[in-house]
C-alpha cells in the first residue's frame, strides 16, 4: 500500500544499461513498480540481453555482467509486456527525465513501438531533491556546522565556511561503513587528503573533465558523440578529432592533456 493520492497509475521505473549513451547503449534489466489508485503496488523486472557488451564499468555500478545475460531474452522479444505494463501510467524516478525516459523510449523505437508521452505525466523525484534540498555551500554550511553563511558569495566568507564544512563532514562520516551496489562493505570517508582526493576527483583527466578515467584505468572521451570511448582508440581511428579539439573552445589545460595523450600514444 501507498499514501500518495492517485487518479490513474503512476509507474515507478529504473533502467540498468550497459553504459549511458542514449544512442549506442542497451537495457540490461528494467523494474517497474506501478503504484495503483487503489494503493496496491504491482511489481515486474525482467532482464534483459542487450545483444551488445556490457561495459566493465557498468557492470561494476549494477553487478551485472556479461554471461549474466547471455540466455536472457532481448528487449524486442519482452517489448510488447513492458509496453502493456505501462499502459494507461504516468511515469516516475530518480533521474528519468534525462536518462530513463529517454533510453526507454530509445529502446522501443529500434523494435519500431512508439511509446508515447503526450498523456503521460512525469515525476523526477531527483529534481524534487535538488529543489528541497539545495546542494549550494549555502546549504552545507547550514546542515553540517549548524550556522547561517553570511556574506555569501564573497571570496572570504565561502573559504572559511568551506573549510569548516570539510571538517564536519570529515568529522561526521569518517569511519562510517557503506555497501557497494553488490552488497561489499566499505568506508569512504577518511581523515587523509589523498584518500579525499580519491573520492572526488581521481577520475579527472583534464580539469574540465573532457577526459576522465574509466573503471579500467583507460582515459576515456567524456562528451559529445565519442563519450565513454576510449581516447587512444578515438585519436588514432580519427585523427581529426585532435585538431578539431586543438581549433575549437576548449580550456588550454585540456588541450594541453589531449597533446600529451597523444605523444604517449604515438610513443607506443
């Protein structure tokens, strides 16, 4: 049963992939929970073959990999019992606005299902989080030290309420044991800069983020059509793309990492 006040079914979705590129990638299992009028609560997964790998960094987000899913049935063979499990709902998740909705609707267009939103409502509820619960300095400051910031925005207020967030946080969460997405403990929060440095920006290439790490250790593209591809493979597979990159807007300090990317794999 549920509290919230129905006038037809609201169904609750969550997509695992084999990576985040609408286009390219695939669904590799799909739950809905579709909350009744009545507050019953209908609950259906399927996984899914995606037909195409699964990328490893992926498959360490969600736990599914591979042989998983090899003998699973595909998205065309399960897309007409998804389409009429949602029939007649409105849709809603954390994130589906710019992610679910529009994989799922990807998917049902390749086995050529229109799976139509014009009579359907969506709720985001990351977006109600971001709004409720604003993630401004402003905010940290009010949660974690208990104090109002005042003089917000001015260079020396924002440092030294920065500084007093970090010791909170540190202080707060430091030795606190979480659960990976397959159930592994671990801590995160320690009271040493290179362990911090780990978890907030040891995946950054550049520092505009054009170029990060994937959960192989490889460089990997992080935008625009060649996103999650591996740079080496894009760089000697398109040449172009290098001086593309070198004429267009993009920081010097990613222009600068680019270059070096290159000669280290020109080196080889």
């Amino acid at each position: 049963m549920h509290s919230l006040k129905l006038k037809k079914p609201l169904a609750f979705f969550d997509l695992e992939t084999t990576g985040t590129n609408i286009c390219n990638d695939r669904i590799v299992e799909i739950c809905i929970a579709k909350a009744m009028p009545n507050g019953e609560v209908n609950v259906k997964t399927w996984r899914l073959n995606p037909t195409i790998p699964i990328s490893a960094e992926s498959s360490t987000i969600h736990g599914i990999y591979d042989e998983d899913v090899k003998g699973a049935p595909t998205f065309k063979e399960l897309a007409r019992p998804i389409m009429q499990f949602f029939e007649g709902a409105d849709l809603a998740g954390f994130n589906i606005i710019r992610f679910d909705v529009p994989m799922l609707v990807e998917e049902f267009l390749r086995v050529e299902l229109d799976f139509k939103l014009e009579n359907r409502r969506m709720v985001d509820a990351q977006r109600i989080f971001h709004l409720m619960e604003p993630r401004s300095l402003t905010a940290a400051y009010r949660f974690y030290c208990n104090k109002e910031l005042i003089n917000a925005h001015s260079a020396e207020a924002d440092t030294l309420a920065t500084f007093e967030v970090l010791c909170a946080q540190v202080e707060r969460y430091e030795g606190k044991v979480m659960k990976d997405d397959k159930g592994k403990e671990y801590v995160p929060i320690h009271n040493d800069v290179t362990k911090l440095h780990e978890l907030t920006a040891d995946r950054m290439v550049d520092l505009a983020g054009r170029w990060v790490y994937n959960g192989n250790g490889e460089v990997i593209v992080n935008f625009g059509k060649h996103k999650d591809r591996p740079l080496a493979e894009v760089l000697q597979k398109e040449p172009a793309f290098y001086d593309w990159v070198m004429k267009g807007e993009f920081p010097l300090d990613t222009k600068r990492k680019l270059t070096e990317m290159k000669l280290k794999n020109f080196r080889r």
